[in-house]
C-alpha cells in the first residue's frame, strides 16, 4: 500500500491481534500515546487496529508509520468512522498470534503491605568519594537494553547481561578507590525515564511521539536533533492508568552492588517533583488523574514504598534526583526548555512551584531516616556542551533546600555555572554537603591540587565533617548520551580519592 497517499478499501485483508478505539483524538491529542500504549507490548509483525472519527488521522497516521517504521496494512473508511491496520515493525516479520493476546493491561494497584523494617547499612565516612549515579554503559549493554525494550531479549538474559555490565562499573570504581558504590545505573535507559518500565500503568513512549504535544514542536525538534543519538531512542514515561508498584523499581540495582562488594551503597532515584512533571500529560493521565495534584499522591506512594524497601535491603543512602527545580528558577520565557529536567508539562509561577516539589520531597521522606537519604540537583546533563546547559547560583534555591527533610545535599559546585559556593553557608548546619569537585562535561582530568583546593573552600564554610565529594553529576545520565568515557570517569574519581587522603590526613579524619 502506498503510504505516501494511502486509499480506503472496504475491508482488511487480516483481522487484527488487538484493536482499540481512539474516538475523535487527533494525534496531537493523545492518540499518539494510546497507540503506543498498545502497541509497544506487541510482538514484531503483530496487528492493531485503531479506530478514530478524526480527519486529520488519515494524513497524520501514515506519517507516523513512515518516522516509526511501523508497517500501515490497510486502511477503511465509512462515513466519519475510520480504521487503521498497522503491523508493529513489517507485516512480513508476522508469527502466527493468539487474537487479543497482546497489548497493555492496567493492572490493580495494591499497596506495600506491611512495610519492612529499616536494616542496618556500613557508615558513610566524612569526606567519602562516590559518583552521582551513573556510569557509561558498555556497547553490548546499550544493544541489549534496546533489543530488551523493543521486545527481542527475554527479561532474564537482560538482568544477565546487565550483572556482567554492573560488574565492570563496580570494579572501575573500587580501583579508582571510592567509598561509596553505586551501580551505574547499567539496567537504566536514563536517570528518571527507567521509573516507566518498573511500574504499573506506566509506560515508555519515544520523545518523538511526544512532538505533537509541546508548545512548540519546532523548537522542541530543534533541541531533539541537538543529541548525539536518534531522538526515537530516547523514551519518556507515560501514564495510562493508577501508578502501581507490584515490584521493586531500583532494589534488585542494591542487592546486585552489595553483593560484590562490602562497602556502602548508594541509589539513586527520580525524585517526586521530577517525576510529576515528567508523567503529568493532561492529554493522557486525565484519563486515569483529575489533576497532576492527584498523579503527585501516587508517585509519592510508590517513592515511599520503593525507600522503604531500600532501606530494608541495607542500602546506605538513597538518593532523589530533583534537576527540575533548576529549570523552575532559571529558565525564563525566552530560554529553551530542556527535556532533560522533565519539565514538558507546564508549571506555575516559581514561588509555587519550589513550594510544591519541597512539599512533595517531605511527604517521600516523612519518617525516614535522614542519614539514609539525600537529594541531589543539577543544571543539565544531556550534553557535554555547557553553553546548552541551565545556569544560575544557588541564592533562589537556598529556603526551599533548607526545608527539605534529607540529611545530605548532593549539588553541582565545580563548574562556573553553579556560580559561588559560598552562598551555600546559609545551609543548615545539620546537612551534610557533597560537592561537585569534578566536571565530568570536560575530557580533561582535574589535578589532586585542584580539587584540594577546591574541598579546603568548602572545609572553610561547612567543615570536614560535613563534606562529600562527588562529581557534578553522572557520567551517562542518558544511556546512549554519555558525557565521559568509562576511562574519564574513572581517572576523575581516582583524582577525587587521591584528594580526599590528603585532606582525611591534613584534618585527622582518617
């Protein structure tokens, strides 16, 4: 069929394995998303049928096919009723299928039950040395996470695959001498899209189809064609029903890590502000939330229940990554928005909004050991290129992390763009501060002396006891986007441990 200019026939010539109807949505409109919705779960060569009453669908849909390379069989057309056959990827890749045995089921929310108990985990030393979270993937690892997500790799050869990839992270780190682990992040697409694959209701969608919903979809494909990798790898997450947790989002990451290793574990999670913003839709969760007010409850539900089994399995310290709150403070009416810090759906005025993401952040962590958790903030990092990154010093943001109940801030302080630290001494006393002492957006390695210097800064305004030193941020926030290379990565913390011997032997930490 020609998809260019497709003509209606009378009938399909296949019946479809899952159909559905998408009424009078257009595809700027959340048909789009319902389509992937159904469609994603498919195996390769299986049928949907979508039914709409739009005009603008029989132009639009074939578009879609051809940017998807998904396959339009057939195409019918009775009165305004109209009905589409799509075969996900080529009709020709087709397994004979149950009818109705693919496509998304909602499935029932059931709330953590009793809750665990808080475990024990080793103490995180003063001056400890660990990486914000994540590590570049190796070239295996990334085709088998796409080969994981697009259906052609069964779950447990994937956690396989995944084991060997944490395994080599971990080992990077402990020769760097860190003291403090992390996994890497290696089972993870991005730092907070990973969340869609782990929960119910929830699913991963290309940032392409997210075009015909922003507020301006020139720019927005402008800011996509600005990555070093195909914008249709990159994939958000997207609400179709109740959030659910029915199993673990990241502790199976923590177990893994503290099984190779005794030192303490550290986990990162997409915070609750971060989260909301990136999931709230109104063209596709108002179908299962009044108002992203509602959404919020559940991702906060879910956080909680994710941190109390974290911490039930020994995690040392659990982290929320909140970058969206720069975006909220320093992106104005004329700067690009940047779909790194989740931020596609709209927002209100700042004072509001650093009051609903501190709010949001206390009901997660409301009754949890602070010791146990931390919150970590950056200005962008889904490029090496800091001219495209947010920038702005922490004066704007000093009361709302004030307020936030952590007992550790993890916060981007070596580049210029983080302006002075000093402005941090208005902190309360009783929050331990990592600080950024290393660029991972640069190449180069950073000298022991510089980073010295850098840490005796922060010495002076919240003491030794107080201080952590970590990178900006990760090292592959995005996985097919790394900022550094693996033997970056490593030379930069291999610095930040020499640094920090001397500064544990200068001020008797040791």
């Amino acid at each position: 069929m020609d998809q260019l200019c497709p003509k209606p026939s009378t009938t399909h010539p296949r019946a479809a394995d899952v159909d559905f109807d998408g009424g009078d949505l257009d595809c700027g409109n959340g048909l789009l998303l319902l389509i992937r919705k159904h469609i994603d779960p498919m195996p390769r060569g299986g049928l949907l049928e979508i039914r709409s009453t739009e005009t603008s669908v029989d132009e639009d849909l074939p578009a879609w096919c051809r940017m998807t390379g998904n396959e339009l069989v057939s195409f019918t057309k009775q009165g305004k009723q109209r009905s589409f056959l799509v075969a996900k990827g080529q009709l020709a890749e087709r397994r004979v299928a149950a009818a109705g045995s693919a496509g998304m089921v909602l499935v029932e929310v059931k709330p953590l039950s009793p809750w665990p108990a808080v475990a024990p985990a080793p103490a995180i030393r003063p001056l400890s040395v660990m990486g914000i979270g994540s590590w570049p993937r190796p070239r295996w690892m990334l085709q088998a996470a796409h080969e994981h997500m697009e259906g052609r790799l069964d779950e447990a050869l994937f956690q396989r695959t995944a084991d060997d990839a944490v395994r080599l992270a971990v080992s990077a780190q402990l020769q760097a001498g860190v003291d403090v682990l992390t996994d890497g992040e290696q089972r993870r697409d991005s730092y907070a899209s990973f969340v869609a694959s782990r929960l119910d209701n929830c699913q991963l969608i290309p940032l392409t189809d997210l075009l015909p919903l922003v507020d301006d979809p020139e720019e927005f494909a402008r800011e996509l064609r600005a990555l070093d990798v195909p914008a249709g790898d990159v994939r958000h997450p997207a609400v179709f029903g109740l959030l659910g947790r029915s199993r673990g989002i990241a502790v199976h990451e923590a177990e893994f890590v503290r099984s190779l290793s005794p030192l303490p574990v550290k986990v990162a999670l997409p915070g609750p502000y971060l989260l909301t913003r990136t999931m709230w839709m109104e063209c596709i969760s108002d179908r299962a939330y009044a108002n992203r007010e509602d959404l919020a409850r559940d991702v906060v539900r879910v956080l909680r229940e994710e941190i109390a089994c974290l911490l039930a399995a020994g995690t040392a310290l659990i982290q929320l990554d909140e970058p969206v709150l720069s975006e909220v403070v320093f992106a104005g009416p004329a700067t690009q928005r940047s779909f790194m810090c989740g931020a596609l759906s709209a927002r209100s005025d700042s004072p509001a909004e650093l009051a609903f993401a501190r709010d949001l952040v206390n009901a997660v962590t409301a009754g949890f050991p602070l010791d146990r958790l931390a919150l970590h903030m950056c200005r962008g990092n889904w490029t090496a290129d800091e001219g495209k990154a947010l920038s702005g010093d922490y004066r704007p943001l000093i009361d709302t992390l004030s307020a936030m109940q952590v007992g550790t801030l993890l916060l981007e302080l070596c580049t210029p763009r983080a302006g002075e630290m000093e402005i941090l001494k208005a902190l309360p006393g009783h929050l331990r501060i990592g600080v950024g002492a290393c660029n991972q957006k640069h190449a180069h390695v950073e000298s022991v002396a510089s980073i010295v210097a850098h840490a005796e800064q922060a010495i002076s305004l919240f003491g030794a006891e107080r201080l952590l030193l970590t990178p900006d941020c990760g090292f592959a926030t995005f996985a097919d986007n790394p900022v550094s290379s693996a033997a970056t990565a490593q030379a930069k913390l291999a610095a930040l441990a020499q640094a920090t011997q001397i500064l544990r032997d200068r001020h008797r930490l040791g």
